[in-house]
C-alpha cells in the first residue's frame, strides 16, 4: 500500500512539474512570447469577466474570425461587439482560462492552445456550464497581440 502512494506522489509530482514546464516555455521562442502570452490571456479573461464587451473585442483584429463548438462563425469586430454584448445581456457568464501551449511560426503568428470553462447564472438561479479546449492565431499589431482566429472546441 505503501509503494502504491509512493508512487502516486511521483505521478502528482511529475504532473505539476510538467505543467509548470509548459506555463514556462509556452512558446517556442522567447520567454518575452510567453509573458506576453500569458498578460494577454489574463486581460481577455478579466474583460470577459467584467463583461465589458468593448474592452474584450479589443484582443481581436478588425477582420477577426470566431468559430463556435457548434461551428458558427462570427466575422469582423462589428459582429463580435454585438455578439457578446448579447451575450452579456442574458447572463452573468465567468471565463476561466489555461493557456498550455503555444507555437511560434515562420510568418510571426503565435497558434495558442489551451482549455476554458465558462459557467454562467441564469436570472432563474440555474448554472449552465461550457468548458473545452481553444486554439487562437495571434498576431502582433502595433507591438500587441490580437487574436486573428479563434476556435473552440466542446469537452466530450
């Protein structure tokens, strides 16, 4: 019994020091990629969590696409606003999320994939809950990152 916790203590310990490998060296490139990664992830967050439709909107390029676990896509930074101001409108949604890796390719555009869980309050007291996985392509504009594509994916 013993050496069954043991080993499960080792199993933990290799789990969190993965991890924190990964939050570390998020991008294949500098660690400057992966602050800002990391920056950039928590301020969508926090305008998510604020619900300040007009702050969050500005993480996304004018000709921003957003695909839905349902596979509808929205276009353009017009349609996002609107989008999750609606969004906005008919709930009390909170974001959590994990960035976990990310890629640095040839043309400068960081792919960014990680897992969110969002739960929202309906007015009736009951809590719907929508978790999965993301992946973003960032660019950089004027020295910050903007999220050109993003793609979610539904937990199974």
């Amino acid at each position: 019994m013993k050496l069954l916790s043991s080993f499960f203590s080792l199993v933990c310990l290799i789990a969190l020091g993965t991890s924190s490998i990964i939050a570390q060296t998020a991008v294949g490139a500098s660690g400057t990629d992966a602050d800002q990664i990391t920056n950039f992830t928590r301020s969508y967050e926090d305008a998510y969590n604020r619900a300040d439709f007009k702050a969050l909107v500005k993480h996304f390029t004018a000709d921003a696409e957003r695909a839905s676990t349902d596979g509808t896509a929205i276009s353009g930074s017009d349609n996002l606003e609107s989008h999750y101001a609606e969004a906005f409108k008919t709930g009390n949604w909170k974001l959590i999320l994990r960035a976990e890796s990310s890629t640095k390719l040839a043309d400068g555009t960081i792919v960014s994939n990680g897992s969110y869980k969002a739960t929202n309050t309906n007015a009736d007291g009951t809590t719907e809950v929508r978790s999965g996985t993301y992946r973003n392509e960032l660019v950089r504009k004027d020295r910050q990152l903007l999220i050109r594509r993003m793609k979610l994916f539904a937990s199974l």
